[in-house]
C-alpha cells in the first residue's frame, strides 16, 4: 500500500482530530474555573425553541444596522427601477431616482401603505439615513467640483459670463419678489424676511450642472459652439450659485447680513488657502504620478483627507459642509488621467450606493398630501412659473441679446433651466435651517422635478421648431449618400475591437475606390463619461482606429455618442442611416451559463428590466437559450438590415475563408463569399454539409458565375469529418445565425479550434 499517494488525507484527519480533542479538553477543564465565580445562570423566555428562535430573529430585524441594510437595499432598488424607466421616456436617470424619493415616502408608499412604511422607515431610524446620505452629498459635490474644467472656464469666460450671471441676477430678483407676496403665508415662524428671501431666490437661481452635462454629452453638443457656451455658463453657474449659497447660508444662520460679516471673511480666507496652498500641493503630487497609470493607496488617503478637512472647515465657518466637498474637488489637479483615476475610486459608491439615500431622504420630507387645497396648487403654479420665466425665458434672452440664434439662445435657455438634485440640495438646506416649511418645500421639490423634467421636451420641440438646421450627429444619421454606394457601418466598444472590425470592412470593400462608405461608431454609456475628460474620451477610443484605416488606406468615418441606452440608440443609427451592413463584436455576459443570471435576466449591466418586462409580455423567454448575449439579441431584434458578428481569434485579413452551408437557407453567404473574392482575392472553401449545394441550379450558377470572374477562388467541400488542422489553417469562418446556433446546442467539437468567425444574421 503506498501510503505516500494519501499521507495529505492522514495529516488532515490527524490535525483535526488532534485539535479537537486538545480544545475538548480546554472546555472541561475550563468549567472547573467557575467555582467560586459569581456566574448568573442564563435567561429563560419560557417559550418553546421555536418561538425563542422567532422572538430573536425579530428583535434582530429591527436591529439599527438591520434595518438601516435593509433600507439600502430598497431604495436602490427602487431608485434604479424609476431610473430605468425615465431612461427609456429619454430622461435622466436621476429624475427616476428623484420620483423614487418621492414614491418611498409619505406621499405615495406611506399613505397607501402606512404600516409597511413604518416598518421599513420608522423615524427613530431617519437620522442614521440622513447622515449616511450626507456622506454621499459630500462624494458627490467632490465629483461635481472634480468634474468643472477650470481650464476651459478661464478660456471661454468671456463668451459666457453675461449669460451666466443674467441666468442667476434675474430669477435671483424674482426669487426675492416672490418671496414678498408669499413670506406672510409660507414664511416660518421667527423667520426674517431677509433669510425667507435669499433661500427662495437661490432655489430659483441654481442649475444642475451634472445633468445639463449629462444631457450635452447625450446629445452630442459638447463639439458644438452651443455645446461650449452652455456647459462654460453652467460651470460659471455653479461656481457663483454655491459662493452665493455659502453667503446665504452665512447670513441666515447669523440672522442679519452684519452678524455674518466674520463668517463670509473666514470663508474668504478659507478659499484663499485652497487656491493659493493647497491647490499647489495637490498639483505637485499629480506631477509626480504623471505617467503611472495608478494612484497608490497611500495618495487615495491624502486626497480624501484633504476632502473631508475641507468639508470639516466649511462645516465648522458655518458655510455648511458641501461647499468645502466642491472647493475641494475643483482645486483638483487639471491633469485628465489623474482626475480620472481619482473619479473611478469615488463614483461608484458615490452615485450608486449613497446617493439613492439621499434621494429617498428628501421624499421621506416631501408630503405632497400636505397640498390639499387649490390654492396651494395655484401658489406651487406660480412658483414653476417664476421659475422657468427667470431662468428659461432670462437666459434665452440675454442670449439672444448676445446675438445667438433663436434655436441656441433657446436651447441655452432650456438647459440653464434645468435644476436636478443641486436644487434638492439647496432646499434640504433651507429645510434644515428651519427657512423652508413642510408645505413650501414639498412646492419647491415638485418644481425641482418639473423644471428638470421639462429640459428633454424642450429641447425635443425647439429641434422640432428649427427642423431646418440640423446638428453634425444628425446629419451623419440621416445623410444616405449615394445609394448606389456599399455602406458598412463597424459599432466598436474598446479600440482594440473598432481596429479589427475595420479590418474585417476592409476586406469586404478594399477594391470597390468611390463605391464605398465605413463608418465607424462608437457609442459610450453617458454616466461613464465627464466632461473634464469627454474629447480625451474620444480621441483615445478612436486613435487605433485611425492609424489602422491610415495603414489599411481607408477613407473612414467616425461618429461618436454619449447614451443613456446603447442599445436602442444603437440600433435607431443603424435603421435610420441606409447602411448596407453593420458589423459588431460578440459580446459576453457577465453570468453566462448561469442560472441565476438566466432567472433574473442579469446582463454586464446586472439587472436588464427590459428583459424582464417582454418576458411578462410574453414577448421573449427568461431563458435565454440564444447563442447570442442579451446585447446581441437586442441589436438582431431590432435592426433592419444585415448584421454581421465577429467572434474574434486573432483576426488580421480573410486570405482563406471557411463557410459550412448546413441547408440551401445559409445560401445568402454566397454573397458574402462573392465579395471576398472580388474585393480581398479570398480563397473560399464551402462545406455542402448536407449534400444540397450540388443538386440546387441555383446555387451551382452563382458558383459558375463567382468562378468565371475569379477561377480557382471558390472550392466545395464534400468530407464529412473536418480536422483541427484543417480549421487552424483558415482565417476566417462565415456561418449563418441559423447554423451558429445548431452548432452551439448540438455542442459542435469545431467550437474548440474555429478560427475567427463571422455570424451573419439577414433580417
């Protein structure tokens, strides 16, 4: 018996064993320790095991920490839900994630559902949210602050400074007008005139930058003049709105404008030194890492502790603590990779985890049930209406002024109206600083939401009113060219994959000159992407792209697009501009093969809803039993026109094309093979699979005439058994959608050793 092959199984039994036996011992002879000790005897309930174990599971239910998880989980749920369908109505995520606040709290959940709301956000728990949601305001006024390019506001200030200021002085103004006609009704108790004013003026007067440069970069104005201005305004915006809030702030806490003149002095000195010591600091560290590529652990510590002595210092002056969370992320090195870097660390739990709490927060204060007469309806009228007059209609005009188009003074104004969660902000504030009353504040978040809500429309309606004048994007879209043109559109998700399906067009097209068009499309998730770093963004997704066309000499097209749903937008360039054929990369899911992910309908985006949805409407099975990822299905689905999808093995060129025909349907590929052939001088070997190529007239004729241009390009196959040697030497293999999938469930042995595959799907 060789006792070598199983000494590992007996040195882990004995040490087992062992040690079992040696703690065994401890506890025996432990107990003799007791006697003498005063060792009260364990509590009894007097109830079975069962309802003890019940009575314990309960109480730790409702333990802080349980509940407060519990609650998290929850709300981003429910967050992303309402995220998502406000997505797919072309709105941004965050006013879903607003109405979710609202739709948690007592104006919807808890009046239909008290108990259930007790029980999930009873008010002895609001404080422990409120704190964890302020950490996640302070994250994110960091981002906000990181996100300002200060290098572009001191170049384009000029341009932009008039409409800036007149967007904040003028519904400033009328914020303060409204303030007298409603300060008798509204005001609280013990509240002056001066403090109700200037809290209701700096709500009429704030701008969501992130969302307005959330939907800049959507829309793909961002390379525009319009583009340029409107995010130089907002960014100008932010930056005089919170130094004006910070006065404010000042003001009402010190209860006159007197009583604040050291705190706004503080504040001043405060800013001195985050300009003139602190910025430098940071600046040297961010030249020292410059090249790295990484931002050591050690770095990650100076920069948050510099964040939070920030916030710390703001808190303390009295200027509140997210003023001293912007400062600090708007002295942040200008250097792109490095804010980049430092983005990537702090967002995602910044956006996703701890901003929904802050959202919910803010619906827990909402009751709009509060608003039960009409006349509180007309004064909430009149309060939007202020508000859109004075920063819609005021910045469309001073724009206007500054002899900008119609279409852009318009569009200015339209998006410099949109307030988004820095409004929710600004009112939490003056909630907590006792300004803004239950009946007032639900009045100003109602606005908050309509006035963000609206910007989309807007926007929708003055394109649809200009129609005439189109931008760059939508003239790539809807530009047909000459229809007599071979059109190859190559949509690209890492610039790796963009080179080689430039390759693949190449192939296709490399001897048609003048008769041909490629396009290639880049469409990236817009909640990735920062406007500090956008142009970068794309210069670098592109660059291999076009030093590939340039080795290759090929006349290429790039378009590229922010998005809020990659997919449909995918899908709606694709239909919308006569492209003959569009070529993308198989993608991989994030759970293949598994069958949670399969229950769930989980994606590389975690939870697809819309999967989910045509699965209940009967429209698509939760299984999804395609041998194609969700993405994939979802551009085949919708797509008009010939989809070709690459399963990449070290493609180059397609010299030696395989094209197993399993039935006279994959006869389409032919045509595929024709262009090969007359374009890139392929060899072409056809696989009769089952024997029906010979016997068909039809297919036989294409061949003769494919041979007749080209003898000896094109090949049929009869063997029945194909070698890995044989497979190894082709380049590229072209299979129908139909066959790819027969050889995915029958689990094919070719899988193992196929070179890179073309899968073409005709619709």
């Amino acid at each position: 018996m060789n006792l070598g092959k199983y000494k590992n199984i007996i040195f882990y039994f004995s040490t087992i064993a062992f040690f079992s036996c040696l703690m065994y011992w401890f506890f025996v002879e432990g107990k003799t320790l007791e006697i003498g000790e005063n060792i009260a005897p364990a509590k009894s309930t007097g109830g079975t095991m069962w309802q003890n174990f019940v009575d314990s599971f309960l109480t730790n239910l409702h333990h802080p920490l349980a509940l407060l998880l519990a609650q998290i989980v929850t709300i981003i749920m429910v967050a992303k839900l309402f995220g998502w369908i406000c997505v797919k109505l072309k709105q941004p995520s965050v006013i879903g994630e607003m109405i979710a606040g609202i739709v948690l709290g007592p104006s919807l959940f808890g009046m239909y559902f008290p108990e259930v709301s007790a029980l999930i956000f009873p008010k002895e728990s609001l404080p422990n949210l409120q704190f964890l949601s302020q950490i996640g305001l302070i994250l994110f006024m960091y981002i906000v602050g990181m996100e300002l390019d200060l290098g572009v506001l001191r170049k384009k200030a000029h341009d932009a400074v008039v409409i800036s200021h007149a967007s904040i002085i003028i519904p400033f103004a009328l914020g303060v007008g409204l303030s007298y006609f409603i300060y008798k009704e509204f005001a609280p108790d013990g509240i002056q005139f001066s403090s109700f004013a200037l809290f209701i003026a700096i709500a009429m007067s704030i701008t969501a930058f992130p969302v307005l440069a959330r939907i800049v970069q959507e829309r793909n104005l961002h390379k525009t003049k319009i583009g340029t201005v409107v995010i130089t305004c907002a960014a100008a915006d932010d930056i005089t709105a919170w130094c004006i809030l910070a006065a404010v702030i000042a003001i009402v806490k010190a209860g006159s404008f007197s009583g604040s003149i050291f705190v706004i002095l503080m504040a001043v000195l405060y800013v001195f030194i985050m300009i003139k010591a602190v910025r430098p600091f940071l600046a040297r560290i961010a030249e020292a890492q410059k090249g790295k590529g990484f931002i050591s652990k050690a770095l990650v510590a100076v920069f948050f502790l510099i964040l939070i002595i920030s916030a710390y210092a703001t808190e303390v002056i009295g200027i509140h603590a997210l003023f001293g969370a912007f400062m600090a992320g708007a002295i942040m090195p200008e250097n792109v990779k490095f804010r980049s870097l430092f983005v990537e660390k702090v967002e995602d739990v910044a956006l996703v985890l701890l901003l929904p709490l802050f959202f919910v927060f803010t619906g827990l204060r909402t009751q709009i049930g509060l608003l039960n007469d009409p006349h509180l309806w007309k004064i909430g009228g009149f309060i939007i209406l202020t508000a859109v007059v004075g920063k819609f209609v005021g910045s469309a005009l001073t724009a206007k002024f500054l002899n900008l188009s119609w279409k852009d003074s318009l569009t200015i104004g339209a998006l410099m109206n949109t307030r988004g969660l820095t409004e929710l902000i600004v009112l939490n504030i003056g909630y907590d600083l006792g300004v803004l009353g239950p009946e007032l504040f639900a009045m100003l978040v109602i606005m908050a939401l309509f006035t963000t809500f609206m910007t989309g429309p807007c926007l929708d309606l003055i394109n649809y009113l200009f129609r005439g004048k189109k931008s760059s994007l939508e003239e790539e879209d809807e530009d047909h060219g000459d229809d007599a043109k071979y059109r190859i559109l190559l949509s690209f998700e890492t610039p790796g994959s963009g080179s080689t399906l430039l390759k693949l067009a190449d192939n296709f097209t490399r001897k048609m000159n003048g008769n041909k068009s490629v396009t290639a499309m880049n469409i990236a998730p817009v909640d990735e992407l920062h406007t500090f770093d956008i142009n970068h963004f794309e210069n670098e997704q592109f660059k291999q792209v076009i030093e590939t066309s340039n080795d290759l000499n090929l006349e290429v097209t790039t378009l590229f697009k922010a998005s809020t749903d990659v997919e449909n937008d995918l899908t709606s360039i694709t239909n919308r501009g006569n492209y003959d054929l569009l070529l993308i990369m198989l993608g991989k899911s994030m759970y293949e093969g598994s069958l949670l992910g399969r229950l769930l309908g989980f994606t590389t985006k975690i939870i697809n809803p819309e999967k989910l949805l045509n699965t209940v409407k009967g429209k698509g099975n939760i299984f999804n039993n395609s041998p194609f990822d969700d993405f994939t299905l979802q551009i085949l689905d919708k797509t008009n026109i010939p989809v070709g999808i690459l399963v990449e093995r070290n493609f180059t060129s397609a010299d030696r094309v395989f094209i197993p025909m399993f039935n006279l349907s994959d006869f389409y590929l032919l045509e595929y093979a024709k262009r090969l052939i007359n374009n890139n001088n392929s060899q072409i070997i056809i696989l009769d699979v089952a024997g029906q190529i010979r016997s068909n007239i039809e297919v036989k004729e294409l061949i003769r005439s494919i041979e007749q241009v080209a003898p000896n390009h094109i090949t049929l196959y009869n063997e029945k058994k194909i070698e890995k040697e044989f497979l190894d030497a082709q380049d590229l293999m072209l299979i129908s959608s139909k066959s790819w999938k027969n050889l995915i469930d029958t689990k094919s042995l070719w899988l193992s050793d196929i070179p890179s595959t073309m899968i073409i799907s005709n619709p």
